[in-house]
C-alpha cells in the first residue's frame, strides 16, 4: 500500500514517532484484520497523527490493565464512512480512524495535533464558531481547528476509490460534529516485561497493543495482528526467519518484527526513531512481552 505522507506538518516532536499508518499498512498487507472496530486505514497522515501525544489524560481504572480514555465523539458521520473506528490513544492525545483508505470512504480525526505553520494552500473557515483552515483535493479534504475546549483537531475526509462531489462540504459537516467528551477506556491486552532503555508504556489501541516510547524519538509500537501477517515465505525483500521468540517462529522485514501464533493473533513490533531502536531489542522486548487478555 502506498501511504501517502498527507503534509509537512507531522510535527517535529513526533516527526519519528511510530507511525501507525506504516504499522496497520504492513499488517493489512497480507491478509484482513479479524477484529471487532473498523480496521486502521493509515493514521500516517496529516496532522492527523502526529502519533497522538498530546494532552488526553490517561486514567487509571480497575481492572488487569491500566485504562486509557478515548475523548474523540463524532455526532455525524459522512454517508459510507463506518460507525466504529479503531483508535490509539497516547499520553498526550489520541486518533480515530473511521474505514479503509484503499477500499471506501474514510475518515480520520486526531486531537492535539499542532497547527501546520505554512497555510499556503490552506483557506480560512469557521467550525462552531471557532476559527480553522481546511485543504482540498479530488480525493480528500483535511480541516485544522481548535475545539470550544481548547483542544486543536485534525479531520481528513476521502475517498479514492469512488469521487465524491460533496468531500469539502462533508468534511466541514463531519468537523463540526467533533466532539472531545467521550469517555471510552481502551486497555491493554498484553503487558511488556522488558523495555528498552529509557522507553515505556506510552499509549494503547483498540485492538489492544501498545506503544513504547521515551523523552526521544525512539520508539517500538507493539501491535496484536490477524494471524496470517507476517507469515510469508523468506526470500529477496520478504521477511527473513529470526531466532524463535518466546519458542514461536518469527520474521524480521525492514523495521518490522513479526512473531507468528501469539495467543491467536501475529505479534507485530515497529521500530522508529532516531536512532531506531536495534533489531536486538526488538527481540529482546518481544521475548517480555505477556498475554493479560482482557
């Protein structure tokens, strides 16, 4: 899948965060997600994530796992876009992401994520009365704002497969139905008992992986996969075969690491940063990882 990288302004902060959308891309390529939300289209894009650290306050709740509250509430949803989205929430903030990019409308909502601060292209709008920007093309339409709480928002609108006429004016419709005041928890399925120097526990998803991540840019996204990703023969540009990690096979494919058979899901780990975290502690961290369930 080609991501497109939607705008310069995936801010410097978060420039080599793990980018979701290069995570979900690489375990949607072999096979769909089994799961029960709308599988990640490419949070790679706009503003939209700057991978979600921004302030969205994480909560402690009872239960196995610490509980991460997702805020984003969307009242209107343009027609085609599915209802559920799969979501990520970090320390910081979080993002939502409503349908695939390559298969049907999409939609993608990300809290906190700092304002581009070259508008050029970019054309002054209202949403509830607060003050925005928003950017067309054929195929998409992206709005910036910030929210009556204070809390700046980022929407991408589109549709590759099929023109819709309406995308600039369902986007400003579907921004003004943002709302920041949900209070949905999303807890971890799986607990890592090894981190990395100087990393930890920084966010979770709806399919219930985690984010690993410090004061720098170094990072490891852990992602609980559909079975079959990753699973591929070894050979030239394919996944190579590792050393097993935890008695199960694994694979290494550029910064990915792919642990087959996983308590039923392929156990995924993305590397970014500078520098990337090694290949070494992607194993190492993989070796740790614990099934809590949940």
């Amino acid at each position: 899948m080609n991501v497109r990288v939607l705008t310069d302004a995936l801010l410097e902060e978060e420039r080599h965060a793990p980018d979701a959308g290069l995570v979900m891309a690489h375990v949607r390529e072999r096979v769909k997600r089994r799961r029960r939300t709308v599988q990640m289209a490419s949070l790679a894009l706009l503003v939209l994530v700057a991978w979600l650290l921004s302030p969205a306050q994480q909560q402690a709740a009872e239960g196995p796992a610490p509980g991460w509250t997702a805020r984003i509430r969307m009242t209107w949803l343009p027609e085609g876009v599915p209802g559920e989205p799969y979501r990520a929430v970090g320390l910081a903030g979080e993002a939502a992401d409503f349908g695939e990019q390559e298969t049907g409308p999409y939609l993608q909502v990300a809290l906190d994520s700092p304002a581009n601060p070259d508008w050029a292209g970019w054309t002054a709008t209202s949403v509830n009365g607060q003050r925005g920007r928003f950017q067309s093309s054929p195929l998409w339409t992206r709005v910036l704002w910030t929210l009556p709480s204070g809390r700046s928002a980022a929407l991408e609108y589109g549709s590759i497969g099929n023109r819709v006429s309406t995308l600039e004016r369902d986007a400003l419709r579907a921004a003004a139905g943002l709302r920041d005041d949900g209070e949905l928890v999303l807890r971890p399925k799986i607990e890592a008992s090894y981190l990395p120097a100087g990393l930890s526990v920084a966010g979770v998803d709806s399919d219930g992986g985690i984010s690993l991540r410090g004061d720098g840019t170094a990072a490891i996204r852990v992602v609980l996969a559909a079975p079959s990703t990753g699973n591929g023969l070894a050979g030239v540009g394919g996944p190579q075969r590792v050393r097993d990690v935890q008695g199960l096979a694994a694979y290494a494919e550029q910064n990915f690491l792919n642990v087959l058979d996983f308590h039923g899901h392929t156990l995924v780990l993305y590397r970014s940063g500078d520098p990337i975290p090694s290949l070494d502690e992607a194993l190492r961290t993989a070796d740790g990882v614990r099934w809590i369930g949940g």
